[in-house]
C-alpha cells in the first residue's frame, strides 16, 4: 500500500521542493505565503500574455451501435503554461488542457486508459452513475504499463461531469500535475433549448498551481498557501477573445483545494443556468458564482452590450479582504460582431419531485487545526479502504446532515453514483438558486451544516464519499458506502 508518507517523498523527490509543508490553516487573505527560494514569483508572470486553449472534443476511436469507444494512454508531456517556460505535466494522451468527451444520454462511453505514467491511476467520472466496476474507486488501480476499460453507461440526464485520478492516496498529486478531462453529457431537451453552441459553448477549467523558477510544478500536500499562479484550461491568467453575443461558459474548479468566488470585473450579471447535475429550472441571474474544488458552474455571458474592443476579466474574490483588488483569473477580450440565434428561455428543465426520504444520517467532516502533518477524518475516522462506513438498502432515499465542524478550515463534500438535492444550509430551506439544482458536491465552510438528499439505486456495490479538496482527501477523509 502507499502510505501518505511515501507519496509525499514521492512528491518531493520529483520536484526538488522544499519547505513549508504541513501547515493546515486556509489561505486567509494578508497571512504571508510559505514561497521558498526555488518558486517563480508569481508577479513577474506576464497577466493576459496568451491566449486561452479551448479542450479539444475528442472523436470517438469507433462507433459501434449506440456506443463510442475512446482510448487514452496517460503520458508526460511537456507545454507551456507559464510564458516562456516548459512544464511537464500528467495528461490523457498528451491533451493539456484535458481532453473533452461530448456524450450523450441513452449512449454508452467506453474508454480504455493505458497507464504510461511513472504512478498508478485510477479514472473517476465525476458526476457519473456508473457501476462499481468502472467509478475508478480509490484501490482498483491501473499499475504502470497497465490499461483498464471503463464503460460509462450515460443513463442519467444532461450534466456537466469531468474525469480525474482517484488513486489511493496519490490524486492529489495526479490531480495537480493535471490528470483531469471534461466530460459533457448532453440529452435531447436540452438541445432542444436553443442555448449558445458549438463555438460559442466552452468549458473553462480553473485552478491554481506552484511552479519554481524553471516552470516545473512544485507539489507539496496540503499548499494552501504556495498555489498562487491561476491557472484557465492549463494557461497561466491567460485572454480569450470573443465576439459581441452570448456564450455558454461550463465552468469547472479543478484545483485541488483553492475555492472560488467569480465575478466579472464590471460587476454585469451573468445568467447561471446549470450546476453539477446539468441545468437548473431556470436561469438564476447573478453577479457572483461560487465553487469549491469539484463544483460546475454553467454560465451564460453576454457580450453583445460591450462594443468591439472592450477588456473585462473574470476576477476571483474568495478570500480577498475588503479594500484589496480581486485577483484576476482570465481577461475576454471583445474583437468583433457576430450574429446570435441562441436564447435561454425561462424555462429549462423539471427536476424529479423529490421522493420521501426513510433514513436520516450525521456526517462530521473534520481535519487537525494546528498541527503540522495532520489528517483529515469523517466521523472522526481515517479513510480505510477495507472498512465499509455506511450501508444503504438499494432503492432508498436517505438524507444525510453534513456538518463541517473545523473553526478555520474549509470543506466540501461529494457522494459518488449519485446527483443530490440540497434540502437546507445553516437551517434554512434552499428553494432556489444554484443550490437547488442536482449536485455532487457542496460548499462548506467552517461550522457550516447542509443537509442534501439522494436516491441510491441503479447499481448495487462499494462507492466513496469524501471532502473534494483533493488534498483532504489524501489526508483521510474520505469514506466507503456500500448500496446493498
Ligand atoms: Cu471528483 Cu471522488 O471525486
Ligand atoms: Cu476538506
């Protein structure tokens, strides 16, 4: 087994980092950030010097009947993220940033992954109702010069799912050297909405990220404070230029812990018209989206107010105390016209009603405040792979109450196979708003209670649940379920 020990040695063994690991509190905004000698300075990185790539959509290998087959060989490669620099990252088939499979409701995905990586992996699809055999849960591992099959069924509605390394212990470091990819499900309601496509539908994956002087990552579990470069689809602060209409931004918070809090830097509304589990209702107007490591956000833009030539960015505001400028994330840039038959109606989908829950249950999610090295627990226990921690009779509805009850640091949390509600927060109901649409995961911060519920059925057999800032999780808290 790999112990959390080795991988760290790992870790710093591949990147040559030093220092300034096992601090616990959360990046507070003013505290002072752990930099070592070797670290870039994040302020000499040129702001809006490259353009933004947009994640190629992928054909499929063959198409037989109703199912697509893809395979990826999981390799290091070297690009640019930083100006100037090469950086050598984790990637499904070389794709940085990550690859994007289009799929659709009712047909099957199958994806063969070759492991040509110095690490073992292991695949989830993120979001999906898959069987056990094929969520790339923590110990079924593809070995190096390995490969696994995975099918993704696609019996679940439009959704806005992505895929990481889940590898016991070592996705944090997967995840941050890059080993994610976009994965849209698309079903014929919605594409029968009229919304902004093609072109002008575009995910966008945010992070943040370490480097040192020579552009190489630097990894450390549990940096907090280091990650300071911002990173779109796999480029350091970089433009993307649009024309004057409406487009559909699908935005993903791949980082490992950093949450985000986007707004546009003229403070205009977007329209945020879907979640994790695909759309909302309806469209919810708004000039703030919020996301924790793990969470989706799809957005409407409008640009066809600003005339050709204007520079707005998406600024960050998480974290950022009163008086300070957000930090910038990505700078659109308006270069020209363009007709625009897209629209949002009011009207975007019906959510199932929600079914009358039988089992009630407490989560406690936790880690250690003020000690270096510390773990993460659920129920004040320690991930352990051989121990199954909740038992759930297939076919029921339960609600789970999930309390973070760190003082200084934040969570989250995500429940494989399934697409929850999230019934309160603190208490109160959430009957609309971003919140009130299907998710797999949800914000918590310190002291905070939400109560969500889910409808296990499907597929009988062992998943896990877990705080999604991928570091967290590394450090424990993560816990086996099992649908029987
Ligand atoms: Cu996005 Cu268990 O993971
Ligand atoms: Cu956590």
């Amino acid at each position: 087994m790999i112990t959390r020990r080795n991988a760290m040695k790992a870790g710093v063994a591949l990147t040559g980092a030093v220092g300034g690991a096992g601090l616990l509190l959360p990046a507070l905004g003013g505290e002072a950030q752990a930099r070592t000698t070797t670290d870039i300075d994040p302020t000499t990185i040129p702001k809006f010097a490259q353009e933004m790539t947009v994640p190629q959509v992928l054909r499929p290998d063959r198409i037989s009947g109703t199912t697509s087959y893809y395979s990826f060989e999981m390799q290091e490669v070297q690009t640019e993220i930083i100006p100037g620099k090469q950086t050598t990252v984790r990637t499904f088939d070389g794709h940085w940033p990550g690859p994007w499979i289009k799929a659709c409701s009712g047909h099957r995905v199958v994806v063969t992954q070759k492991n040509n990586l110095p690490t073992p992996t292991s695949i989830h699809l993120h979001g999906g109702h898959v069987p056990e055999s094929s969520d790339g849960t923590p110990m079924d591992l593809i070995q190096p010069g390995g490969e696994k099959t995975y099918t993704y069924p696609n019996s679940q509605p439009n959704a806005n799912l992505w895929f990481h390394d889940h590898a016991h212990h070592i996705e944090s470091e997967n995840v941050f050297r890059g080993l994610t990819g976009i994965y849209t499900l698309m079903d014929l309601p919605e594409k029968a909405l009229g919304l902004p496509s093609g072109a002008y539908d575009v995910p966008i994956s945010i992070r943040d990220a370490r480097f040192d002087e020579n552009g190489q990552f630097i990894y450390q579990m549990n940096d907090f404070r280091g990650r300071n470069v911002i990173l779109a689809n796999g480029k350091a602060w970089p433009y993307f230029e649009v024309a004057a209409r409406k487009y559909r931004f699908r935005l993903y918070n791949t980082a490992n812990m950093r949450f985000f809090t986007l707004k546009l830097s003229d403070g205009s509304t977007v329209q945020q018209i879907g979640t994790d589990g695909g759309l909302l209702e309806a469209p919810v107007t708004t000039d703030t989206i919020s996301l924790t490591s793990g969470e989706r956000a799809d957005v409407v833009i409008d640009f066809s107010k600003y005339p050709v030539g204007t520079t707005l960015q998406i600024v960050n505001t998480e974290n950022v105390p009163a008086g300070v400028p957000p930090t910038p994330v990505l700078q659109f840039r308006v270069t020209r016209k363009a007709a625009d038959y897209s629209r949002v109606p009011a009207k975007l989908r019906t959510l199932p009603a929600l079914a009358v829950p039988t089992v009630n249950r407490d989560i406690v999610l936790r880690v250690d405040e003020n000690i270096a090295d510390g773990m993460g627990y659920i129920d004040d226990k320690v991930y352990d792979h051989n121990r199954v921690d909740t038992t759930i009779k297939y076919g029921d509805t339960e609600v789970w109450t999930v309390s973070n009850v760190n003082q200084r640091v934040p969570h989250n949390f995500h429940i494989h196979l399934v697409q929850f509600r999230v019934l309160e927060r603190n208490g109160v109901p959430v009957t609309s708003g971003p919140e009130a649409g299907l998710k797999d995961t949800v914000r918590l911060m310190p002291g905070e209670k939400v109560k969500v519920q889910a409808t296990f059925t499907g597929y009988r057999g062992k998943y896990v649940y877990h705080c999604h800032m991928f570091d967290h999780a590394s450090m424990g808290m993560m816990a086996t379920m099992e649908v029987v």
